[in-house]
C-alpha cells in the first residue's frame, strides 16, 4: 500500500473534522497541540483518574452529554453577547418594530454607558474586557462543542476501525483526556474471541496503551497474558503454518526455484539467514532424494533467531539433528551447521565456502527484521545483500510480507498495520471458530507480538520493518541482481496450494514474482535473484 492510499484511507478512518491542525501523527508523537476541554466543563464531565501523568485505564472515564449529545443544547433560544462596539445586541431574535431603535447610534451608546458608569461606578471598567475575551472564548467553545459532537457521532456509528484511527490521533498528540475516553469506549467494543476486526482491534488497543506506558517491547506484559512454554509457542507456529497458506506458499515457490537451478550439481550449499526451525528444507530434501541421477550433497548453513531459539528450547543444534535423520532417510548426503552471528555482522569467511559448490541464498521473511537506514544511519539490508553477491550465488530467494511499515511515522504506520492484519485475521476465521481456543492462542502469540512492535516500538526496539516489493526490488538491484522468473510449474504447484486452502485468497503473477493474498490485500511476495 502506497503512502498517499494510507492518507486516503486515514481520511475515512479517523474523526471528519473540518480542523485537521488539531492532529499530529509525527513519528516522535509529541508537540502536537490540541483545543482545551475546559470550557467544556459545564455541560461535559470527563473524569480522569491522573491529571499530569498516563491515565489510569482500569478505571474507565465518564463522560456526560447534554440529551441530545450537544453541550450547545444548554442554550437558550434567545442568547445575548456584547459586540465589539460596546453595544448590547439581541442574537437569533427580530425586532417586530424597528421605528424603537430611530436615535442616533453614538447617541444611544454614549447614553448606555453614562447608566453603566451610574450604576456600576468603577466596575463599569470590567467590561472593557469583555470586548475581545468573550468572542474569543465563544469562537473557541464553539470549536470544542463541534469537535466533542463529532465524536459522540462517531461513537453512535459503532465503527471499531474508525475509533481505533481517532484513538491513534489522539495518542500521537498527547491528547491524554481524549485517549483515556476513547480507550474506555474501545473496550467496550473489542474481544478476542469477537469478530475479525474486534479480535484485531483488542491486540491494537493493547499496542495504543503499551505505546502511551513506554512498554511496547516488553510483549506480554502489555498483552496481559501468560507467555507460553517454547513447547506451547511451537505448537502455535505449527497450527498457523497449517490452517493459512503463506508461509507454505513462500516455501513451497522459494524451494521449487532452488531445485530447478540445481538440476546438475553434485554439492549443494544452501545459506538460510533464518532457518527458524527448519521447516522449509524438508520438502526440498525429499523432492532432490527423487532427482534423476541421484541426489546431490546438502550442506545447511543456518542462522539463528530468539523468538525460534525459545520455541525448540534449544539451539540449531535441534534443527540439524532433525534434518540429518530426515536426509538419512531419504539416502541423501547432509551437512548442517550453525552460525551463531548476527546477520548484520556476518563476514564471508564466516560461512566456510568450499570450492565446486553451487550456493543458493535463502531469505525468508527475514529482512524486515534487519535495521534500515533510519535506525542508526547504517545500510544493514544493503550490506548483507552485496555480501549475498559477492558468494556468486546460483540462485537467491526472497520471501517477504508486502506491507510498507519500515520508516512510515506512527499514525500512516497504524493504518498500514491495521489493513494488513485485518485480512490475516478474517483469512483465520474462514479455518478456526471465533471460540476455539487453539485460535485464540495462535493470533495472541504469533500474530498479536508484531502488531504490538509496530505499534508500540520506535526506534532499534521496533524489528518488524517491512516495505513493499517495489523496494526489495530496488535494493536487490542497487546489489547488483537481476531478477530470476519462477517458472511454469512451480506457478502450477502454487495454484494447486492455493485452491486446497478455503477462503478468498487470490494468487497473482507480478514482473516474475508470485503474490498471495486474502481478497484485495496481497500479503506475501515471492521471487527469486541470480
């Protein structure tokens, strides 16, 4: 999604305001300047339990409106305001008899403030004052009834999306008073076990009240539930590998392209800057063990994760293990071994590249997580890419999501982070009941922990930084690669995936690249590099 399709969508999405100035969606989201509800007081309560610091979100606000949710109903029909000239006016009312106001003008003003000054004495000097202050307070309560009005109006409308985009705004700003009551509102409305974009929107108000407490890093204590076993953790990768197609359908394209450039070698040397815990090699491993001729030498080099560390409770030395008992079954030669570098430090001699091999680059949803230029002015995705480049590889595979989340400020961010999860989790409900537990746990634990990141974190602590194909294309040009189109019959196999799953997903061809995507949302991009 394009930056200016996330204004367009944003323009719907949060209050119709005719003041937009009132907002900030900066990516430091502060300075922004907001009107005081205080003239409001009279006609509307907004009870806060912290004044000066983060509100207190256990103990929801109130809020009390006029019958007909306007503060103006207070008003009468008749209102009377002093103008700029001194003179008492009567507004929204006509005279019946104008022959009554037939004196001179200066005359009548000059003979109002002799009464004034007889019956007031010194005090007559008050109202001098109220020639600019009360125009001005009622240009600027009159700004702040029509902004709470709108409000009530958005709330009555029951549109969870549009109330998550206003509560956003709000928490860019500081807007402590208006978030404190629109998170009180949103909890009314959000579940985990509700509809798509209420479960959704219960893990994004999450993220909103993580942001606003300085904790977006520490995921589970701002999702406010138990943090799994790595037993448990693993079990819920599994499910959702299972019950959606895209992570398959990156495996299933990125292995096909390795396999058809690799017909006639004898040792194959795959580099997985993720191997996560190995799941993608096993198909590939059973499909060279059938190669006519005889399958070639395998030889893994892995790179490591925490998150996937946590979950196989242990190192990749657990991968290997699995993978070697798996390739000795098949009668094929394998190699495992584990790299414990950080692919931002990587060197070539790190990876023990042996003469005759044929190198195949493997990069699975992992270069999002790399820093971009704007963390620390360092090009870490670029570095790694010309060091891919510089193997001589036969092939280099990219599998990524297509979201546009790297360097977006927060509010764009939020919408971004919002549309693209919204469709995960509606492709979800097609697989799993709103109620069953195993769905419950699948989208908390595995989905759950990104949208808080990129809600909740700025800086080095926010690692989901994704950009669209467009970009990956560019990057991958700059290092030098041309693009490798995959072929008919991995297309073929993909398409046959894709029609096993039930739902709307929808499988497109783009310059070479295969796309995946649930309805109108492409999700997943997968093309390969030489």
């Amino acid at each position: 999604m394009s930056y200016e399709a996330v204004q367009n969508l944003g323009s719907c999405c949060f209050l119709q305001s005719e003041n937009l100035d009132y907002y900030s969606s900066s990516d430091n989201s502060s300075h922004a300047t907001y009107p005081s509800v205080r003239t409001l007081e009279q006609y509307c309560t907004l009870e806060s339990s912290t004044k000066n610091s983060f509100p207190s979100l256990n103990s929801p606000s109130t809020v009390s409106f006029s019958p007909n949710y306007s503060p103006l109903s207070k008003l009468q029909p008749k209102s009377y305001v002093l103008s700029s000239h001194n003179s008492l006016e009567i507004a929204n009312d006509s005279l019946e008899n104008e022959s009554c106001l037939t004196h001179n003008d200066n005359e009548l003003r000059h003979k109002i403030r002799e009464l004034e000054s007889a019956m007031l004495g010194h005090d007559a000097d008050i109202l001098d004052m109220y020639d600019t202050v009360i125009p001005e307070e009622s240009h600027s309560f009159l700004l702040e009834a029509e902004r709470w009005k709108k409000m009530m109006e958005m709330i009555s409308r029951g549109d969870l999306k549009e109330m998550l985009c206003a509560c956003a705004i709000a928490v860019a700003g500081n807007d402590m008073e208006t978030t404190e009551w629109l998170m009180s509102e949103l909890r009314k409305m959000v579940s985990v076990s509700g509809n798509p974009i209420q479960r959704l929107g219960a893990y994004m108000l999450e993220a909103l009240v993580a942001r606003l407490a300085s904790s977006g890093s520490t995921i589970y204590k701002a999702l406010k539930c138990k943090e799994p076993t790595g037993r448990e953790l693993l079990s819920h990768m599994h499910l959702l590998y299972e019950i959606c197609p895209y992570l398959k359908f990156g495996y299933m394209s990125a292995n096909g392209a390795i396999a058809e450039v690799m017909k006639g070698e004898s040792e194959v040397h795959i580099i997985d800057f993720q191997i996560n815990q190995g799941i993608q090699w096993v198909s590939l491993i059973q499909a060279l063990a059938g190669r006519y001729g005889g399958p070639p030498k395998i030889r893994i080099t892995g790179f490591d994760d925490s998150t996937s560390a946590y979950a196989r409770e242990g190192g990749l030395e657990i991968v290997g293990e699995r993978l070697s008992a798996l390739a000795q079954s098949y009668n094929v030669p394998f190699e495992f071994r584990a790299l414990e570098v950080s692919p931002t430090e990587v060197d070539i001699k790190d990876l023990e590249l042996r003469p005759g091999e044929a190198i195949a680059v493997n990069f699975a949803m992992m270069l999002h997580h790399l820093p971009d230029e704007s963390v620390d002015g360092q090009n870490h995705r670029g570095r790694l890419l010309r060091l891919a480049k510089c193997l001589s590889p036969k092939i280099v595979t990219l599998v990524e999501q297509e979201s546009h989340t790297s360097n977006l400020p927060f509010f764009p961010r939020f919408v971004e982070t919002m549309n693209y999860y919204l469709a995960i989790f509606e492709s979800i409900d097609v697989a799993l009941p709103k109620e069953n537990k195993e769905r419950i746990n699948v989208e908390q634990h595995c989905l759950a922990r990104e949208v808080v990141n990129l809600v909740a974190c700025e800086g080095a602590e926010r690692v989901e930084r994704h950009e669209l194909l467009k970009n990956w294309r560019s990057r991958f040009t700059m290092a030098g690669f041309s693009t490798y189109p995959l072929n008919s019959f991995i297309t073929s196999s993909i398409k046959n995936l894709q029609q096993s799953y039930q739902g709307h997903y929808t499988l497109e061809e783009r310059d070479g690249a295969l796309c995946l995507g649930w309805m109108n949302q492409v999700l997943i991009t997968s093309c390969a590099w030489r």
